[in-house]
C-alpha cells in the first residue's frame, strides 16, 4: 500500500509542477517530499517478511485518525522542510528510487538520523514516526486510487469536508515551494 501510495502521489505531483520548473525542484523534493525520501537501505536480512511488515504499516495508517490541526501543522511542517538545503545523503536518495519501498520503521529511523528535519518536526509537534503515519494517512485519505475500504474512513471524511480549506493550506505552505 505504501508503495502505492507512493507512486501515484509522485505522479500527481509532477502533474503539479510545469515542466521547466521540474529540473530546479528536484533538489527540494529530494530534502522534503514531505520528509519521506528515506535514508539508508537496508540490507535484505535486515528486512522484515514484505507482507507482514506491509499489513503492520497498513494498520498502523488505518489507526491513524487526523484532524485539521494536524493537516494543518503537518503542511507548514512540509514548507519549512522544502526550505531545508539538501545535503549529501538528500541527493543519494533522489538517485535511488528502491527507497519508496521501505516499510515506517526503516523510513523514520532514515529521517531520525537527520538533526535539521527532527528539529523542524519536533517544532510542530511531530516525531519522524508520527510526521510519517500522518503524512501517508493523509494521502490515503485523499488518493483516488486507493481501495477505500483499506482507509480509515473519518480521514476520508475529514479530507472531503475541508478540502476547500486543505487546498488553501497547500497553496500556503506547499505549492510556492514546490
């Protein structure tokens, strides 16, 4: 699901970003996508079984109940994270795209690792993990694609009846950084 999930949000975002514009925000996506590259990949012996480890990341998500609070706490968490300057390990996971396949525990140990995005989620009241379960909720919420029965259903509802409001705060805080 989150490789799912993953996916189709980065298709939808370059839908969102004029072509010319694709090349001078790659390294912003790469320090921020929301905070989600992660950092390191494991070895195979360090991987939990894909499917157990999948339905403990799904339900993890699904428990996972959102408000506008912290929709909008997790979107001024994202702009300051696109102002963040990549560094050297930013641009060696925009190089390696097997890095979207890495379950919650394998990318918020990647994100932990990194003192300035800690400290930018902490600031808005976030861990790397809740920054994280928060983040693929919401876009869980709002994909299309998705089997709904598999999302949690006040998230769908919560997106749905703000999503006037939710698209202002994108357009705050994400798209003029995007």
């Amino acid at each position: 699901m989150l490789k799912r999930i993953y996916a189709s949000t980065m298709s939808s975002l370059v839908l969102l970003i004029p072509a010319a514009h694709c090349q001078s925000v790659q390294p912003r996506i790469a320090a921020a996508t929301f905070a989600l590259i992660p950092a390191l990949t494991p070895s195979p012996e360090q991987r939990p079984s894909p499917n157990v480890q999948a339905s403990k990341d799904e339900a993890e998500i699904q428990a996972c109940t959102l408000t506008m609070g912290t929709i909008t706490r997790m979107l001024q968490a994202a702009q300051e994270l696109f102002l963040l300057k990549p560094d050297a390990d930013d641009r060696k996971d925009n190089a390696d795209d097997s890095k979207a396949e890495q379950s919650l525990d394998q990318q918020t140990a990647g994100l932990a690792k990194r003192p300035q995005i800690v400290a930018v989620l902490g600031k808005y009241g976030f861990t790397p993990r809740t920054y994280t379960v928060a983040f693929y909720a919401y876009l869980s919420a709002r994909e299309d694609t998705v089997t709904k029965a598999h999302v949690n259903q006040a998230n769908i509802a919560l997106v749905r009846a703000h999503k006037k409001e939710i698209d202002q705060l994108m357009n705050k805080y994400v798209y003029p950084y995007w």
